[in-house]
C-alpha cells in the first residue's frame, strides 16, 4: 500500500490549518520512497516465476548433458581447456589434504598485487594454499599473506572480479595489519584536489581521500589544470551520432590548439620547468571504444598523429577488406565485386574512370570475359547449381586436352566444322588484353592483375593461405604502399595478422576462410589492431580506460562523456547471491526505442508483472553494483594524468534545458561541480578543493575548422558555381582553358538543348575544377604524361569525357 501510493493526502482542514496537507503529502512521498525498494519482498509469487523456474530447470538438464559431452570429447583427445584446469586444481587441494599440507609448506609468504580484481574462485583456491586445515575460511595466518589492491580502482567485473572479496579479506585481515596507501607520485596538488573533491561526493563514505607527493603547485599565469569543456556545434544535436562527432572534433581541435600554441602545460623534470606540450604528452581514454574512428578522422584532418593503443575494429580496416577482396577474385573468379574492389585498391591502383571503360567493354563477370581471348573458363556446377569448381586454364593446357580428346574419340564432320571455327576463332581473340580508352600504363596494370590472379589460382589448393597472402604483397608491393600513407605501420601490422590468422588456419580451404573473414566483418567482431608504436614515438595515444589502468600521460583528454552505461537486460543473469535468474521474456522488448538521456535505461527492475521477482531483484543488485563499477571507472580515468586533464561532453540538452545522459559521466560532473550552470552564468571558470583553492575551467567549445589556410578558389570551381546548369558547365570547359584552334581536339561537344540530362565523368570534373588548362592539356590537347610518353603512348581516337557509367559519373 505504501509503495503503490497514499493519495493526495487529505485536505488542510482535515489535518488542522493551512498548509498542513502539504507538509503531510510531503512526509509521505519520503516514506514512500524509503519504503518501495521492499515493496516487491511483499509480491506473491505468479505465472512468470513459474514459467521461469521451469525453463531454468530445462536449461539446466539440457547443460548438464552438453557438458558431460563435451568433457567426453576432451578425454578421448587427451585434452584439457583452462576451466579444467582451474576445476581439477581446486578438487585437488579440496579433496587431498596432504598435498594441501604440502603446498602450504612450499608457501614461506604470498604476496598477491591487484587484490582489487579477484574473484571467488579465486579466494578459494587462495584459502586451501595459505590456511591451515582447521582454519580454512578463518583467520589469516600471520606474517603469511600479503596483499595490495584499491577498492577504488576494482573494474575488471566482466572478468567476474568481484570488489567484495577484496573487501572480506580486508575485514578478515583487520585495521591493525592494514596500511593506507593514501599517497599519489603522479599527479600534483591540483589535479589529487580535483579528484577527491569529485568522487568524495560520487563515492561517499567509501571514498578514501588521496594526497599528493607533488607539492608544486601550477603558478597562477599558467592557467587551471583541469579543463571542462562542453562541445557544442554550429548547427543542432539531434542523436547520438551528432554528440559524438561534435565531440571528436572539439577533442582534436584542443589539442591542436595545444600542439600549436605556446600553452606551457606540461611538467619538464629535467628542467625543473613547464614546457609546450608535445603530441607524445597526450592520451586519449575511452570508457569503449565504439566511437573512436571519429576521433581518428578529426585527428587525420588536422594532421595530428595518432596511435590506437590496441584498437578494435580490425576487421572494418581498409586494408583487410583489400586483402580478402583479392582472395575472394582468386578463389571465385565470377565475383565481380572482389576483382573490381581489387583493382581499386591500392594494391593495384585503378581510378574509378578505369573501372567505368571496363564495364562499358565487357559484359559481367568481367574477369572471364576479359581472359577469353588467352584463356577460356571451364565451370563445373554442383547438383544443387551452384560452382564446385572454378579454373582458370591457360591456352596450351586446353589445347593438349583437346587433341588427347580427339585422339581418343575421333570427329564426325560436323563436330569438324564446328570444332575447326571455334579453334579459328580463338586464334582470331588471341590477342593481348586492351581496355580502349585507357592508357597503355593502365592497360599493363590490367594485365597484370588479371595474370596475377590466374597464376594464383591455379595453385591456390597447393600452397598455404598464408603463402598465397605472401605472394600476393610480392607481386604487388602492397606493403610499400601502405608504409607511405598516414599510419602506414598500423596498417602493415594489421597485414601481418591477417598472414597470422591465415597460417592457423592452415587445415581451412580458401573459401572457408574468406567466408570466416566476411562473417566477423558482418558481426563487427572486437578484434584488436595491430601494436606498432613505441613508448617514445610522438603520437597521441587513444586507448580505453581499461588499457590506461596503472600509466601515467602529462595531458589526458577524457571525451564521450555523454553515453551513459545501459541497464541490464539480458534473459538470463547469474549472481552470487541469487544464482541463475531467468526473465523469460525477450530481450528485445526491453530494449529502448529512442536514444534519450540514458541511452537504455529500460531494465529489469522496472519491467512489467510478467517478469519473475528473482530475476527484478537480481536485476536491482547487478545495476547497481555496475553503477558502482561506472564511477571507479571514471576514477580511473581522471587519476591518470600528470599535469592537465580535459573532461570533453557535448552541449546537448533535454527539452527542460538539462544535459542529456541520466547516469553519464558528463551528469556526474555537472552536479558536483554545476559546471554547466556556471556556463550557463557567463563563468569561465569553477572553484574546487577542500577550500575552494583551485580553479578548474569551463567553456562551450565550438570545434574550429581544421582547415586553417584559406582556401583558394580556382577559375574551374568559379565556372561551376557561376553556371546555372550542365549546359552551361559544358559550354564553359573548352573556353576555360584558353581558345584552342581546331575543334578535333575537343573530346566532348555540347549536346543536344533537348537532352534530359548532361552525364560528365567525374574524374573529368573534378580535374576541370581543379585547373581548367590541367581539363584543356589533359582532355582537348590530349598530352601525355610523362610515364605514358616512356611507354610510346601517343594521343589518338579515345572516349570522350562525357563517357560515364553507374561507378564515376555525375549527373548534373
């Protein structure tokens, strides 16, 4: 009754004067509000607690057999994964106490670091090693164990650390055997100011304030240490999509202002002085990494270098998808998409406008039809019609089976004639492979990636995935390539796993392996990147808060500060102290349909009836134990600078005017320090520490345009803005690049008024845009370039501009 609610209360003269109902109602909502987390220990057991306990029980019978399964098959291979290990160890010590006996008195002392991050297991096999037989699970021997952990710093659950054990073994041990470990090396006295004065309020009586080994103190010309800055964008936030750009690029727009400016915010030990900061100064930490590509681009625009610091999403590199595109042209020569996304890359080099003269001269599948005139594809379909086998043979290899045919079984005149024109007209198509329209340099790199990919075929069961992977790099180049461009040796290092990955696969035919590859590109799998960096190379390093655990960086951005962690909402849920919950309704019902302030609060505890009580409240305790974990995460975070730290959020607001994020890191800042009020007030800048002896800064930062140097319009771009149509673009292209004297030289002429559209090659456009003379030299005047003047290319009769396909054209 209480926590469904009491009514208005009753009216004032019922409770005696003016004003009293509200006093009354008020009273009421405290009460109701201590009383309604107990409110469901009342509820009656229902139709969901049945229907889960049943399913629990099916589910339960049904991993008991795949367990005796598979355990099965690991004894009959003689094989044992870590779970067994951990199993048969724990049997070991619990059920044998004189190899207890003996492996306590191999232990003189103990000491376990990290102590924060351990689990029940853990503490368990821990007691069976350390404590004497009649006092497992009692008091700690003395002078025997040693521990060192911080419960603040515990955020390793999704491993099933558990912060609670370390908490026990704390209370075991007793206060007279604990020293604090309250002192940091790290950061100076404004930055330790900093944190204690957020997370003593964040924390509460659990929080243990830190000091700070540093003394010096920042001089007042050098600014706060602590920056706030709230993103916000020319235009509106309207997702979450929006926040995170505006705030990728409000991050490497500070830091290039850092990088550039003359700010002294670094600590130079040796000189016993502040100095500029360098990009080697900087570290970038994420909570999860699932926006940093963002990051990546704002920090590529504006020149600045950058390292992932073991960064997923290896498999949506572009060099993977170049890599697989080539295997994928040499295991299935029919998949136009491969061999045309092979050709694009950099691994051969073709323009869009290449691509578009191969599909106006061939008819799809295009490396067939391309090979005809020196091979001819022989397909063999399957009963259910699909290819079993596709090989390339060459011209000799066809012809000695053809006469071993003709032998054998002789010729009837029609089979002859017919045989004898086939035999004419190929000797008619052998000729070499030309694409018209392209240059004889182009034309050389079809031929050569055509011929690649048949040599390669042909040997592709013969070889290993890993060597057919190597021969490739070796004929093309490929790491030279990348090795040039900006994080080149990222990207050869992300090569180098694919060989990897390739050699342990070893048993896997090609396609299995390609179909494997594509499949964890679909599902998004959380690969890790190649590390290539060193300690020293002068890069800002982007990791996760997880990664950062136990380094120190001079200057550290904290951004993404918008995204609040989602609720639990998955069907099943084991704890401790409930065991296996069952909500025994879809997931996907559960989850939030618009992206709000808390991007997926929807949880288990505030579902319907038709959810069982075991599982609403095992639901409640794992939310807030990861609430929990949430904050010393972010402790995490803002202890691991030296001498600057920059929270990043983005400006974006509800339809009362308050930030976005319920539970977020930015909200948890914003009410301890109000920095967005003080914003809001016209402050820029927010007092902090045990006195309010420090000052943190806050601003709105509108990204600047990474493009700093004016940009330069050329006559072709004035042409194109000044037209009022494709006609007139058209017509402005030959008088653009001066007045030429004949018109055979022009490769495109006015069409037609009536003409529904004007198509012109996009390569065409942009270079006419770029420099008119460059569209007159190129196209009308028809100079060669230099490699094709070695080649002996000579202009002559080619496609004309306006020659376009679905691939490189713009319709204007």
């Amino acid at each position: 009754e209480l926590a469904g609610g009491l009514g208005r209360g009753g009216s004032d003269k019922a409770w005696g004067g003016k004003g009293y109902a509200k006093i009354v109602r008020d009273h009421l909502k405290v009460l109701q509000s201590a009383v309604e987390p107990y409110a469901i220990f009342a509820e009656e057991l229902g139709d969901a607690d049945m229907q889960a306990a049943h399913a629990l029980a099916t589910l339960t019978s049904l991993s008991q057999r795949a367990v005796e399964i598979f355990t099965s098959a690991k004894r009959k291979r003689g094989m044992l994964d870590f779970t067994d290990l951990l199993h048969y160890s724990h049997r070991l010590l619990a059920d044998n106490v004189e190899i207890r006996r003996a492996v306590r008195r191999q232990i003189e002392q103990l000491l376990i670091d990290e102590c924060q991050d351990t689990d029940a297991f853990q503490a368990t096999l821990l007691g069976l090693a350390i404590f004497a037989d009649d006092a497992v699970g009692g008091e700690i021997p003395e002078g025997k164990l040693f521990f060192v952990g911080d419960a603040k710093q515990s955020i390793y659950r999704f491993r099933g650390a558990q912060v609670e054990v370390f908490e026990e073994l704390c209370r075991r041990l007793g206060a007279s055997k604990q020293i604090g470990l309250d002192l940091s090396f790290r950061t100076h006295q404004a930055g330790v100011a900093f944190a204690n004065t957020l997370f003593a309020k964040l924390m509460g009586e659990d929080y243990t304030p830190i000091k700070a080994h540093r003394t010096l103190v920042p001089t007042p010309d050098r600014g706060p240490t602590v920056e706030i800055l709230l993103a916000s964008p020319a235009g509106e936030i309207k997702s979450s999509g929006d926040a995170a750009k505006v705030q990728a690029a409000a991050t490497a727009g500070r830091i290039a202002e850092m990088l550039a400016g003359s700010e002294k915010l670094v600590w130079d030990k040796a000189a016993g002085s502040w100095r500029p900061v360098q990009a080697r100064d900087i570290a970038i930490l994420f909570a999860r990494m699932t926006t940093s590509l963002d990051y990546e681009r704002e920090l590529a625009r504006r020149d600045i270098p950058y390292y992932v610091v073991a960064g997923t999403g290896f498999f949506r590199q572009q060099e993977v998808f170049d890599i697989l595109n080539i295997l994928q042209s040499i295991d299935n020569p029919f998949d136009d998409v491969a061999f045309f996304g092979m050709l694009r890359s950099a691994m051969i080099g073709l323009d869009d406008n290449a691509l578009m003269h191969i599909a106006r001269q061939f008819d799809p599948p295009y490396l067939p039809k391309m090979v005809e005139g020196n091979c001819k594809l022989q397909i063999d379909f399957s009963e259910h019609g699909r290819a079993a086998n596709c090989k390339l043979k060459n011209k000799e290899e066809e012809e000695e089976e053809e006469t071993k045919k003709e032998t054998a079984h002789g010729r009837d005149a029609r089979a002859t004639h017919g045989q004898d024109a086939h035999a004419t007209n190929n000797r008619g198509n052998n000729r070499e492979l030309a694409v018209s329209g392209l240059t004889e340099s182009q034309n050389t790199t079809i031929r050569f990636a055509v011929d690649l990919i048949g040599r390669l075929h042909r040997i592709k069961d013969a070889v290993g995935i890993d060597e057919l992977i190597r021969r490739v790099l070796d004929a093309t180049g490929y790491e030279a390539v990348l090795l040039s461009q900006f994080n080149g040796r990222r990207m050869l290092g992300n090569i180098r796993m694919i060989i990897e990955q390739a050699r342990s696969a070893s048993a896997m035919a090609l396609a299995d392996f390609i179909n494997q590859m594509r499949q964890r590109i679909m599902d998004e799998s959380r690969y890790e990147q190649a590390a290539v960096a060193g300690e020293g190379e002068n890069v800002v390093r982007i990791m996760t808060i997880h990664k950062a655990k136990g380094l120190e960086f001079p200057v550290v951005f904290l951004p993404d500060l918008n995204v609040a962690r989602r609720k639990f909402s998955a069907s099943l849920l084991n704890r401790s102290g409930w065991g296996l919950t069952y909500k025994f309704k879809p997931a996907a019902e559960d989850e939030q349909a618009d992206d709000d302030d808390s991007h997926g609060d929807s949880s288990g505890e505030n579902a319907a009836d038709d959810i069982s009580i075991a599982y609403r409240l095992a639901c409640h305790d794992e939310n807030e134990d990861a609430a929990a974990e949430d904050i010393r995460r972010f402790y995490v975070a803002v202890t691991r600078h030296e001498d600057h730290l920059v929270l990043v959020g983005a400006d974006w607001r509800t339809k009362d005017g308050n930030l976005r994020g319920t539970g977020s890191y930015l909200k948890m800042v914003d009410d301890v320090l109000g920095a967005s009020a003080a914003i809001e007030a016209g402050q820029t800048t927010l007092k902090y520490g045990a006195a309010n002896e420090y000052i943190a800064a806050v601003r709105k930062f509108t990204p600047p345009d990474p493009q700093y140097i004016p940009k330069i319009i050329s006559p072709g771009e004035k042409a194109m803005a000044s037209a009022m149509c494709a006609q007139d673009v058209l017509d402005t292209m030959p008088q653009s690049g001066g007045e030429v004297s004949a018109n055979k030289y022009f490769l495109a002429s006015p069409p037609p008024l009536d003409t529904a559209g004007v198509e012109i090659a996009v390569t065409v456009l942009g270079d006419f845009a770029k420099c008119p003379m460059l569209y007159r030299w190129r196209y009308e005047l028809r100079v060669p370039k230099l490699d094709d003047c070695v080649a002996g290319f000579l202009p002559g009769d080619t496609a004309v501009a306006q020659e376009s396909s679905s691939l490189d054209a713009a319709t204007l």
